[in-house]
C-alpha cells in the first residue's frame, strides 16, 4: 500500500465525508441542474472542465434526452395533507416524470405508484428516462395507509431541449497514453450508489496531481450509460490512447472489496488489480466481466473493447439497499472508502511503475560486487540481491516488473526499487515498446 | 434436448425396436449378401444408395477383399448329432471360413474351435477376413462334451471375387459443408454392436430430413475398417467439406452414455457433445481419444486428422458380452437407444445452430428500450435482458453461440432464440467466416 | 532406468568412490595447481582436454582473476601452538587469501576470521576472489578458546597473473547437436559440494564413450561462475549447437533427487526429467528456474537462454552442511550417487531416443496383418499393438515418442521399441526437423 501524498490519511477521509454529505441533499438525474450543482461543488476542489452537450444530439444508437429540472412535487389527500412531497425526499419522485397537476382516484393514481412490499419503510428509486411518463416512489406502509378515494397529483417540472452534463479533469503524464477513470453523477440522494464513488475519484484525482506520472490520467465524472455513450461519441478519436482504466461505482458500503475485469479478462489493469487483491487477504475478489453493470458496459462494448475494468465493494443488486432510499449517509463507512481508495491508488501506483526492461550486460551475470553492489564474502544471498539477480535474469525485453515481482515471489515494491538501482548503474535500459 | 420432428417418441423407439428385430437373424459380414438385403431393409425406411465396390480395388495400404457368402455349416458327431449348426446361430462359424468338407481327430477339430471358458454358454464371435482359414465358434461347455474320436465338417461358403457394399446416404443442407455420421454394418447376430448404430442412425436421418439444416448430412452404413477406408480412398477429393462428424458404435446397452473425442480433442464437435453431457449429469462421460475403437481410427487418422469423434454407452472390450451370443436382444434396451438418440440430436442442434454473429452497433450498447426490446423502468435485469446483452457484448466474429453460452453460464437454447430475435431487429448479421 | 554399458553398477560405484577420497584431500579454487592436479586424476579415466585461460582476459562483464596457489598458513599463539593450520584442513583459510605474516591483537585478528556460531565444531568454508584480503575459517569453539592478546598469522600463498584451468571432454555423436554437462571444480574439500559432481560426470562420461549417440556430448569440468562465464565468451559462437544439457551440483547427500529447469521451464530437458522423475515415485522433485544456484545461472542468462537445468539432491542452502567441513566423505552416500548416475543416464537414454517419426502411409491404418505385424484373428490388442497404433497415429511429424509415451501412457521404452520395429518396416520415417 502506498501512502497519499501531501494529505494525512485523516483529512482524506474528513474531505471524503464533508464532500459526500454537501452532494447528498441534491436531486440530480442524467440532465439538469443538479448535475450543474455537482459538478460546481466539485470544481472547488479539483480545476473540473464542465461540458454541455445539448439535447438531440446523436450519439452512436442514442439521442441525448431533453434536460430535466424539477422544482416541486406532491401527493395530497382529501384533507389536503401531503402523503409524499418532493421536499422531504427527492426520490418520492420518478425519476425524468413530466408536469402533471390534476385528481386522480386512488385506483388511478396506484399505476403511478412504486413501492418496495420487503422493505416497507423504504422509498424505491426509479427512473423513466427514455418513455415520458410521471410517477410517485413511496414507502409501502404509505400505500397501505392511502384510504381516500381521490388525491391531488402535482408535478412542477420540466422536460425541454437543454444539455446533458459533464465533467473531465485531464493531468497530463509523462506519455500521452492514458489511464481512464469514470464515476456515475447521476443519481439523487444515494449515497453508496454514486457519492461514494465521486467522493474516492476526487480524493485519487488530488493525490494523482501532486506525483510524477509516467500515464496521463483522464478523470471523468458523468451522468451512466448516456453518459458515457455520449462521451466515447464525441471523443472517438482519442479512445486508441486509452491504455488501462477502471469505471468506480458503489465503494463505500461495509462489504469486502470486488474488481469486476474488463471484458479481455486479461489485461495489464486485470492482472495488476488480481496481484493488488491477492496480497490483501482481506476477502477482497475479483470477478469476471458480465455485460450488466455501470459504465464499463459501454467501455467494453465490443466496437471499444477497451481494457476497463470496474471497483466496487458488495456488487449491486446484491445488497438490499441497493436503489432505496436506505443506501443514505449511514449505510456506508469512511473506512470502507479509505479501503477502496488505498486499493486504486495502489494498483494505479504498480500500474504506472510497471515498466519493461532490457539488461545490458545479457550474457552472463553482470559482476555486481565490483560496482558495490553485492557483498564480496560468497555466503547466502540477502533479499536485494536476489532481487538483482531475478530483474537481471529477466529483463529481456518480454517481462514487465509485475511478471518478475510474480514470477519470483518477491514484493512488487522491491523489485521496483531494484530496477531503478540497477538502471542508476547502466545495467537496465528501459524497454516499453512490447 | 429437442423432440423428434413429426415422430413421437414412443413411435420412434417403436421403430428401432422393429427394425433391430428384423436385422438380428441375417448372417452379415464385410462383404456378401448379409450386408446387402441389410441395406435393402434400411432402403425402406431412407432412401440409401447402395454402392459396390469390386474385390481388388486397392484403397490405400488395402485391397478390398473378395466377397464371401455361406449358405450352411456344420460340425456332425460319429453319430450323425449337429454339435454345431450355422442354422442355429450364426456366430457358430468363424466369420469368413473358406469351404471345407471332410472328417477330423478331434485334436485336429480343437486347431479351428473358439470357445469363451470364463462364459462357457457363450458363443465367441471371430473373424478371419485376411487369412484365409476356417472355424467353429461354440459355447465352452459344448466343446468339454466332445468325447468322439472324430468329426465331420462341412462349410458351405464361398470366397470369390465380388463387392464390398455399403450404404449411403446424403441429405443436402443450407451450405455444403457437411457433417458426416457413420456406424458399421458387418457384424451377424450382434445387438448392441452395430444394429444399434444402425438403428439410431437410420432414426437420425428420418428426423434430419425433416428439419431446415444448415449442413449438407452424410450418412455411411459401412463395413467396420475396410469399409471406411474404401469410402475415404474413393472420396478423398470430397473430404475437405467434412465439418464435423461422429461415428455411431454401441448405443443400446444399459451403461452411461460415452463421447469419445475426436484425434483433435477440441474440435468444435468435441466442445458441443462436452457441453451437452456435462448438461445431462446423468453419468455421461467424455473420454480422450486412443486410437483403438470403430471407424474413428480411420478418420482421424493422421493423413485425414478429420473432426470426427464416436458416441457409445459403455465402451468396446469393457463388458463381457462384447463380441459374443450374450450381446442379444436382451442386452439392449429402448431407454438407452433413446436416451442415446436425444443426446445426439441434441448436439447436432446445438452443432447446427451454433452460427457467429456480429453486433451492427458494436459502439456502445444499441438502445434496446425503444425498440421495446426492454423494460422501460430501470429495474433488475430478466434472464432474456441479460441474453441480449452478452450476445450484443460477444458478437464480434469471434465467440460463437455456444462460446456465448459458456461464458454467460445461459442457455444454449435461451441464447439461440437471443440471436434469432435480434437478427430480426437487424441488430446481429451472420458471420460464420471465422 | 537403464544399465550402464560395460560396467557393473557395483564398479561404478566403487570407481566413484576412490575418485571422490582422491580427491578429497585437493586444495582446490577458481584457479591454481589444486585444479590441475583434480584434472590430471580424472584424465587418468577420460581423455579430457585440459585449456588454460590467462589473467586478465575480458569474459563478458568479467575478467579471469590472478591465479592463486598456497603452500601453508597458520595462526599461532604465545606459546607457539597452532591455533588453525591449512596442513589439518585446506577450509582454514579463505580461499584466495593474499600472503600475510605478522602479528595481531585478537580484536584485529577478529575482523579476519569467519566460524559458524551454530555448529562451533564446523569450519566454514569462504571465499573472497575479487576482494584483495585474507582471512581464517575456525570451528567457533576454537575461537571462543582464543584467549591471548596476541597471535602470530603466517599464508604463504601467491596472487600472481597465471591461468584459470578447465577440462572439457567431447564426444562426437551422430549430429553436432549437443547435449552440454557440467560440474564445478573449485571447491576444496568439500564432498557433496563438487567432488560428488565431479564422479558422476566422469562415469557418465565413461557410459557416453560407449555407446551409439545422436547427440554429441560435451562435459565440462569447470570453477565455478568464473569458469562457465570464461568457456561461453570463448566459445560464444558455438553456443547454438547446444540443443539441451544440464548442470551437475550436490548429488551425493542422502536427500531425495531435485531437477531445477531451465529458465525455459518447458525445454525438453525439462519435460524429459519431469517424465523421468515422474516414473520414479520416490520423492525426487522438479522446481522451477530461479537465478541463482551454479552455472545454470550464467547459462541461462538472458543473452544465452540455454535450455539447461540441474541436477542436485538437496538444494544447496537447504542443508546445514553446505559449504562446511562438515560436506565430507561422511556426508555422502554411494547409493546417493548411483540413484543420481541412474536418473541422468535415464533422462540422456530418452533424450537422445527422443526422435519425431512421419507415418508413411497416413491415410488410414496401415495393413499391419499382412506384414505380420498384427494378430489375424480378430480380438482385443495387446500392448504392442496399441503402441503401434499409438506410434503410427500420432506420427505426423508434430509429435516426438515422448509426446506419444505421455499421450499414450504407454511407457518410452515400449515407445521407441515400436518405433524402431515400424522404422524396419518402412512405416516411419525420420522428421527431427521440429
């Protein structure tokens, strides 16, 4: 594990925090001025470049929808009492749901009505994107209770040519090849399910700002699917430079962490997530690609194919809370956040480390003990010089320093310091090509 | 599994049960008459053509043999008793004894018996087709009772310049590609070993005719070796468009069905019958090829390396009535010829159906809502939504149906109805190239 | 396993054992007269050519050290006793100490002398060839004894340019290919520890030199390190006749027998020892590649990635003996050597009978009856007939007869017999072009 550069462990996971509760209140959707919000939020702590793609737009099989906005929404009985209200709870409305103001019977208005029988006190989160209806998300008792036979439906949105949003934060790195990030903006008060996932991708875009990077690193925080359909549209051209990159969803709840492989199954980000894991020993897994999820689902489509991969902890639709209102502030942990950050920031560190080498003296072994680098009484070999001999034995243009670090059992860390002494000593030159 | 076309399955077995019935009595061999009114019964039920092929014709490293026929054989104690009569069983005579007529020591008789000692009431089955020779086959407790000083033999056959006869039948499909099933027809009084081959696949190509196929089918009811390197020798031009195949040996005894993989070993064939027995979980089993067994050995001989692998129950040489009277009527049972049926219908399905395909919109995923291809609230995901998905996600050209199958853990027949529907919705085109 | 051509195993062994007690006694090092004088001996048993190497030629990174000789040395104390004398035993001294005489404080002597803390009745054994300085190997009881303020240290020995010797043995063979052995020669007395190397080399070379070879063979009795790197500089265009070999280490320990593979890890050498071993079921054991042990390690340097392992019992370093007085004559075990002589000698058999075959007649099975090859009267196969069904299918110029012994699980010498039988019959021919 590698320590964060420049910010103690604490006040990471103090920014982590404040950053997620000043989101949560916010109703965001895929369009809109809570997105706007988010994203302005974010810019206070990373110099974010917010895009606008406007509405109609044709990206690849989709149109970017009209933009969203909601001001005000509600359901009254017969005494004029509110039953759901948009200002207790933005997910007591469907999600994308058009104006409506009017009366409806009780038998009416429960086709416009979803609720979660399990969990009764729990408000759903749903959304009506891409088929322009309205509906009302409400806890199950609620239903139960609704005895009237008339209610006052009142939607005071709007559903109009706007924009869809964005933001990208681009660090430029010693090599134009890059490393891709992604997290989801898109959805209202859910904590784990979004926050958690703009909250780590902050903190990882701070840290990666202040270290030397041999990648350039493209952060982006997007509404999902359209999203980034609308993003890999616009920015074909630039994909061939993506060279690893992983999508972060929900990685603050309690569960162990979970890297879901790219769709290759066996790329570098694969293999370099695989070793980070393994040496955890935490209950931390990987698990294979399946074309359902976030937005690596697009990513790895198989026009892109690209090698991206995606962090999560419990993966979604396996936990209860998923899509309800119980995945609030409570139901994820800072130290599960400062988990899942640790486990990126390692990967990406072995990641952007994980050079290829060529041993300049490969015909036999190079004599370390006259350039001081082996003690000169033949006794057993001390870790460092095994170390040697292994990068040595093996740089050959073929193996990375990850393949040496599997091969000989020996720390990734070790074998990347060892490297670097070797190279100081002209024994290695610097073989990426392969 | 798939029903049988137009039959029902009882009517099916009905058919096997009969067909197996009339061929058991009649004295077949490598050459002869036995071999050809067998054909002609067949010919009832499918239309064979029936091919001669001349004594002498050399195909490869054999020449065909001359053709022998037997009208009677006996052996006649002093007091004039049948102690062995070719009316009563026609596994009594050494299969292909030349004629002979004239009276024998017993020591001398004792040179030409074949008994089984450890199945003393069992009649061996033996042949002699490359040396010319004669001999009696009889139960081991018959020839203990042999007391006479001398014997009286008569064989009334013929070995004559003639033909070798085989059957075969060719069911054009959609592309000439084809796939070629074979079972031998040299065996007399023999149960298990070829009648229920031929049985089976007389079945197979009475559903085949009436399916829409993708393949060209060709169907050999062959003498064992000879028969199978005479077609190969005749057919070499044509071998090229042999895609896949499997040779038909022993259905019908009650042991686990058995796939024995062809010389390749991952063979598209070997995949799909691996894919349908581990389906089944019933005792099925694949074994690695050997090359010892039916007309495999010549198909998949190194000259030819053909896809070819061979379905039985229980393998040859590993039950006692093997090559003896006790591989009867009773050691074969419908459940078994039918369960033996199913399986290879059902790869062939498989086989037939297992088409590549390539996602028309293979940039980001196509947006299946608005072609009411998915639900329109987001929700959890339905089997049929998932099967959309990994076909869209692997239809790149290179993962077949049944790699799609295998990897989303789906079913083959769930992601084959996928692909049929999103072909329709111009979604997938065919790309069977690879 | 194989019996040894000429000679009695029981002579064997006691030729191996008069060699090593010879020997024993031999100051040896990297350089000087003790490794003539080892040389000389063996050359009373095999021709050997013996090369010399000046001081200071450039190998590689290295270059060939002065040539070190001693005559005496010895630490005294007040009273004029021998503390430590090189007469007793040549481990006193560090090898390659430079010529001292005077007198010390016993905190200065300290700095000079090495002991084993854990075993005080041992004396180590240490080096120091490329660190100008000398120093005293002591039992660490001895020196905890050491009670006087002042010593009197006396080394007669010499560092003057000379030579650097080897020997190198070769045997012409069928083919240039060449199969390379190896062994150390610059221990002193230790037993496991070069000398057990040394004899079974010299029998192996004595078994080689009498028989019918493809391979030629080329055993070098070479220093250590210095030595392999020395003879690959000036031999480097040589080097890509060498088609397979190995290193010969400890073999005389009572442990279990260990094959450590080539860098490779799938050379042939590999495959075949692992074969070997396999069959051998008593607890000998392959491990991987690692860059450090003997001259495998220059061997298989990158530039040179010779497909060479080596042969040891006990890894080095895994027993408390290593590199101790206590690696003596005692240390060993005859049977040791013999079981290490039987698993070489049976890995060189198969090697070098490890020839790929083309069938002549691929298309189909070749008539074996007509050439009375195969029983006429049809029944189950006996082992050497499947072995020629195995030999001939598998026969396509893609499969060596170890490839056939593994797929077949018939076993190589069943194999090559019916290789040899088919060959004699036209059946095969030669394909080593693989």
């Amino acid at each position: 594990m590698y320590s964060i550069q420049g910010t103690s462990p604490d006040a990471m996971m103090r920014e982590m925090d404040e950053l997620i509760k000043e989101l949560y209140p916010i109703c965001r959707s895929i369009t809109g001025n809570g997105v706007r919000q988010t994203l302005r939020i974010i810019q206070r702590q990373i110099p974010l470049v917010i895009h606008e793609v406007a509405s109609g737009t044709q990206v690849f099989d989709w149109t970017v929808p009209k933009e969203w906005n909601i001001r005000s929404a509600y359901i009254k009985n017969v005494r004029g009492e509110k039953i759901a209200d948009f200002a207790d709870s933005n997910l007591h409305i469907l999600n994308y749901s058009i104006p409506f103001k009017g009366k409806l019977t009780l038998d009416d208005l429960k086709k416009h009505i979803f609720t979660i029988p399990d969990h009764p006190d729990w408000i759903p989160y749903r959304t009506s994107y891409y088929k322009e209806t309205w509906g009302f998300c409400l806890p199950h008792r609620k239903l139960l209770g609704m005895q009237d036979q008339e209610y006052e439906i009142f939607i005071d949105s709007s559903l109009q040519n706007g924009h869809l949003t964005y933001g990208e934060y681009y660090l430029a790195g010693e090599t134009a090849d890059e490393v891709l990030l992604s997290c989801h903006i898109c959805h209202p008060s859910l904590c784990n399910d979004n926050l958690s996932g703009i909250a780590l991708m902050v903190s990882l875009a701070k840290h990666l700002s202040q270290t030397v990077r041999r990648y350039s690193y493209r952060l982006l925080f997007i509404p999902g699917t359209i999203g980034s359909i609308a993003w890999l549209a616009l920015n074909e051209s630039r994909v061939s430079t993506i060279k690893h990159g992983f999508v972060i969803a929900g990685v603050g709840d309690k569960g162990h962490f979970t890297y879901k492989k790219s769709r290759r199954g066996n790329a570098e980000i694969d293999r370099v997530f695989g070793y980070i894991l393994r040496q955890s020993s935490d209950g931390s897994q990987t698990t294979d690609f399946i074309p359902y999820g976030y937005d690596e689902r697009q990513f790895c489509s198989p026009g892109f194919d690209l090698p991206i991969g995606c962090v999560m902890r419990t993966p979604h639709g396996q936990y209860a809370e998923y899509h309800t209102s119980a995945d609030n502030l409570e139901f994820i942990s800072l130290g599960s956040l400062k988990d899942s950050f640790d486990k990126c920031l390692s990967t990406l560190t072995v990641l952007d480390n994980n050079r290829t080498y060529v041993n300049q003296n490969p015909k036999c072994e190079a004599q370390l003990g006259r350039r001081g680098l082996y003690q000169s009484i033949g006794a057993q070999k001390r870790v460092g010089e095994m170390a040697m001999l292994w990068v040595l034995n093996l740089s050959d243009g073929t193996h990375s320093l990850l393949d040496i670090a599997e091969r000989s059992g020996l720390e990734f860390s070790v074998i990347k310091k060892t490297a670097d002494l070797l190279l100081e000593h002209d024994l290695l030159r610097v073989s990426d090509s392969r």
